[in-house]
DNA sequence: CTGTTAGCGCATTCAG
DNA sequence: CTGAATGCGCTAACAG
C-alpha cells in the first residue's frame, strides 16, 4: 500500500513552493500577475503533489459549482440516437467553459425535484430539452433565480433565451420539393391530438406551415394524426392508398409511424422512390438510415442548436448580474436528399 | 422585485428556531435523537424560510458529494433508446440512495478527464458502461480509490464488483430454438474483428457459445462478421443465400446488419418467418420492435442489471472502509417471441 | 436530549 | 508583485 490518505490541498503546496496559500490561488486563476519564478515553483509544486482543486472548495467559496443541468425529460418518445447529438454537442461547448454536464432525467412534472436541485446550490444553469408550449419547468428557474436556456421555445417566445428550429422553413420546403416533381395529392402522417393539447411545439407548428404551404402550391393534402408506433402508421397508410385518389407521396413527421407506412406502400405493390415517394420531418440521421429504404429528410442540424444553447448558457453565467436583452436563434432547415423522393409516376 | 438575495443557511434556521445549528443538521440526518417539540419547531423554521441545505457546504464538511458518475463512452455505437433503459434504472435506484448520477459522456481513452474529475472530489462513485476486456478507466480509478461498479465484465472477473448478461445462455437458448423447429443450417451475422480485438466482450463470448452449442446439437453454422451497417449486412446476407446450401434462419448480433439482412432476405423472395426464421440477440425490446417484421430476440433485462449495478455501489459507498468480497451478477437471458421464428419449410 | 467548537479547501477582501 | 485574515455553509467530534 503506498496510497496517501489524504490528496494534496492548496496549502500543501504553498507550503512546498514557499509561497502563501493565496498566491497558489492566483496563480491557477491568472487573476493578478505573479513572477515567473514564483509561477513555476508553485507548478512545479503542483506536479510533485499532484494536484487538484477540490471542486466542492471552490464552489462553497466561489459560489459557482460548475455544474449545468440538462433536464432531459424522457417521456413517450424515449430515447434516440439523435438526442445524444445534443448532448454531446452541449458537453463539448460547456467543458471548454468549464462546466460539466449533470443530465437530468426526471420527468417534466417532477417539479419538486427540479425546485430541489436548483435550490442546492449545486448547479449554475440549466438547459431545457423537449420544451412544452407551457413548460411548467421555468417558473421554477425563474423563481429560484437560475439561469438557463431553452432547447425549443414556448408559447411566450420572448420570455428568455431559446434556439430552436426553423420549422417556418419546413413546411414550405417539403411542399415545394414534392410540388416540383409534380406530386399533386400527397399524405401526411403528423402525431396526434394528444400532442397538440400537452402543448408540444414542433407539431402544431409544422403541421400548419405545411398546410398554408399546400394551399399556396396547390396541392392536396390528406392529413393522418396516429400514436406513433407502426401498426398505426401502417393502417393510416393503406386507409388512404386504398382510397379513390390515392396520393402519390408521403410527407411524415412520425418516425415510428413512418416504419409502418413504408411497408403498407410496400406490400402494396408500390416501389420507393419509382412509384411512391417519401420525406420525412425532423428525424435524425441515423434514424433515417436505419430503414429500408433510408429516407430523404429534411430537419435541423441538432449539434449546431445544442452548442448554440450552450453558448448562450456560458455567456449569461459570465455575464452573471446584467439582465441583457433574451437572446434567440433559429436553426435552418436542412435537407438531406437520401433517395427516396421522385417524379411522379405516368399512369 | 420580491426575491431574497440569499436562501437561507442551517443558521437562520437555527436562530428562528431557537435551538444552536448543530441541532437543525441532527434533526435533518437523524443521527441522534430530538425531542419531538424541538423537531417540530426546527420542521416548522425550515418550511418558513424555505430552507434547502447547501449541498457543496455538505459535501466540504462531510467529505460526501452524493454525485455518481456514469461513465458512457459513446463510440461507433451511438446511442439506443435501450440505453436509456439503463440510465434510468441507475437513477432510480440511486436517487432513492440519495444521489444524483451526473452523465459523463467521453471516450473511454479520455483517462485526463477522468482523473481529474474524480481527483475533483466531486464523486463519490462511478458507473462505468461499454466496458472492455482491458478497461484503461479501470487502474485510473483504482489508483484514485474511487468506488465503482462495471455494467460489463473485465478479462480479469473478480477484480472487483460487476453485473452483466449470462451471455453463456444466449447461444444454447438461440440454437436450440431454432434446431427444435427443424433448422440444421443456420447463419450467423456478428460483428466485425476490429471489436474483437478492440476487446468488445459480449462479442466474443456469444460467438464461442454459439458455436459449441452448435456442435452439439448437430447444426451447421455460416458465419459472417460485418460492419454495424445495413450494407454490409445485405450482402452479407445476399451471398449466403445464393450459396449451394442456402440456411434457414438467421441468428443475428448486430442489429444495423440484420436491417440490410431483412432486406436481402425478403428481395430474395422468401418471407419471414414462413421461409425464412430470424432471431436477434442482445437487441433492446424498442429496437427490435422498429424493424418490420419486428424481431423474436434474446437478451438480458437491461434496467434490472443497472439497478443491480446501482445497488453494488450504492453498498459499498455506504460500507465505506471495508473491503468486502468482490460482488456479481449475472442477469438471465430473455427470450422475446415476436414472431419471426418458425418451423423450416419443407422443400 | 442539546450546545460549543473546530475545521473541510478554497476565494477574496485587505494589507503591505 | 505577495501575504494574512476572514468566511462560504455545513459536519462531526467534543462537551455537557
């Protein structure tokens, strides 16, 4: 057994490089300038000892833990490989400012659990995913006076910090796409009303571009909302191949639905993209990749508005006191062509 | 503006109360007896002033931060729904133990980070996911004298507390449900050598006992090793079908894989599992039930490893000092019918 | 059953 | 450019 007890502390090494505590401080933090001699003596102290500053120390003392929460409610939806997308994207900005990520997986209703948290002193900010277009989880933040961000909006957009997607553009792109390869009756497989009513953004958003979008071009649109599982999907779809005009393309922003929509066009007798196109909203890439066949997407590039969230994060931590303007940003539509999508098919 | 700059501190609750600071932490942990009077006047001063105690001051004087991490590499793999199955588990089981579990996503070879967070002393414990058979984040934290539990198993087993799936199970399990349904040519689609090399544990030991149970039960066994990828899986899969003496079934251990397989599978005409049986191993139940058709599958029940995980470490956190034997666990495997196996067709 | 006293390891005044 | 002193809010002996 060679193991200190004990790991070094601060005045462990001031004591070994002959300076004060204090200076041993400053020289970490840069915060008054310090001789090069003395500066090396301390790292070189630092070394020897191995050491590390005691988080906890510095928190209780400086009154910033370096920690930010990540609620990450996980609901119905579950888990997806995208999302860690986010996560990943949020670590890597925050750690370059000197936070860690704490996840926080509770469900939004938990709310005596966030008050807690937030309440501990534990945590500098939080960043909200999977926000509701009432999200009972920032009165909480506001009340307990901690600052955070919001991945998605609310109803009341100018409230606080938020990024989000452009679903503005999604609409307008999508119709435009299917429109030019003369697609002129086209499906939609959209969530249903349970969404729209537990307020969740993105639904009631996209759903109604695309309607406007429809209307402006000219095309018809045959609108499903079901659960998103594949049975679902696949009733809706042979409901609506089965009618008197069957549409000739699927616009789907219901992934699991999607899966099941894809093989009522398949059995049929339907072929992707030859007689039947498909273009899926919001979805990951490696979602979209994992069917056959994969599927022309268009959505927002996830990484780019979690490290967006967290940069905003950083900056008001920094920026401590002052109560700048709310700070906003909308990430552009992207479309990723995958194969799925064509002209329409002669009769 | 109403707010109160500061909350309150364990010595507003005293002096409210009118007993001295040490009783308010006493009748907080328990940890020695109060007169019921002076309990309820202390209960009543804290719910006054809206009293949380300050969990970086905790941790200070009580050496103890109540945070665990979950070391999670996310590499090649990515991130499955199934995942989060075991986060949510861990937390759970943790938070009842009084901790919060702080999600560390780095990659396994970011020793740096890791020794520095937990030098931090700002984790009791660590969770460590994906392990492999010679875990560099294993000497780190045994030469930190940090507490943790392996979701996985080491080369080396007893070296210290572990839970993960009987993969011992899986082959005899998969084997003999498919010989008793009459199959005596079965493929095989794995993974790559590179994971075997990278030391990817449950690979290797599934495949070995796939192959002695094979042996034994008189059936012959086509394997390919592939890429997670659904191309590579199609072909794969393409060329065993187009061999003299196509199999009848399909044991798959990679799920990107077995995608492209279904596909090459039906494309060659033969539908599942009339013509053709396809069981999966190790896959999650979400995953499995994603594909069309979903999947009959043998895996392990991953929220019970992880709170069986949980439970190793929350134990020894709390039996501190000693030294207690080594604990595991190994989780039963779990046969899922869904449907994609059946009797071998008759010529 | 309760109060008093030291620290935990560090940031931050205040003095040189 | 550097040192000394104070306190962050709490736990854990030590005293009754």
């Amino acid at each position: 057994m060679s193991g200190q007890k004990r790991s070094a502390t601060r005045a462990d090494v001031a004591r070994l490089a002959g300076v004060s505590a204090s200076t041993v401080t400053y020289a970490l933090t840069g915060e008054r300038s310090i001789s090069d001699e003395t500066r090396k003596r301390i790292m070189d102290a630092m070394a020897e000892l191995d050491y590390t500053p005691n988080a906890m120390a510095q928190g209780l003392a400086g009154r910033r833990s370096g920690l930010i929460a990540l609620s990450f409610p996980v609901g119905e939806r579950g888990f997806e490989s995208s999302d860690f997308e986010y996560v990943q994207a949020a670590t890597d900005v925050l750690s370059r400012a000197g936070y860690q990520l704490l996840m926080w997986p509770n469900p939004i209703e938990d709310l005596d659990s966030l008050r807690r948290i937030v309440s501990q002193g534990l945590i500098d900010g939080v960043v909200l995913m999977e926000v509701r277009r009432e999200d009972p989880r920032i009165p909480v933040l506001q009340s307990t006076r901690t600052p955070f961000v919001l991945i998605g909006r609310t109803d009341n957009e100018s409230d606080c910090d938020w990024v989000d997607a452009d679903f503005g553009q999604w609409g307008p792109m999508a119709i435009e796409h299917l429109a030019e390869e003369g697609h002129e009756h086209i499906a939609v497989i959209g969530l249903t009303e349970d969404m729209f009513t537990a307020g969740y953004g993105p639904v009631v958003r996209t759903e109604q571009n695309l309607v406007s979008a429809a209307k402006k071009a000219g095309v018809t649109l045959d609108i499903e909302r079901v659960r998103p599982n594949i049975r679902a999907g696949k009733e809706a779809m042979e409901t609506m191949l089965a009618g008197a005009n069957p549409p000739t393309a699927l616009i789907g922003f219901n992934q699991p639905a999607v899966i099941g929509a894809i093989e009522a066009i398949v059995s049929h007798g339907l072929s992707i993209p030859a007689d039947f196109s498909l273009l899926q909203l919001g979805i990951s890439p490696e979602a979209a990749e994992t069917t056959f066949p994969a599927q022309t997407s268009i959505g927002v590039d996830g990484a780019l508005l979690a490290s967006t969230a967290a940069r905003f994060l950083a900056d008001s931590l920094a920026g401590a006191s002052t109560g700048s303007e709310p700070r906003h940003f909308l990430g552009d539509a992207v479309f990723t062509d995958r194969g799925s999508t064509g002209p329409v098919p002669r009769k």
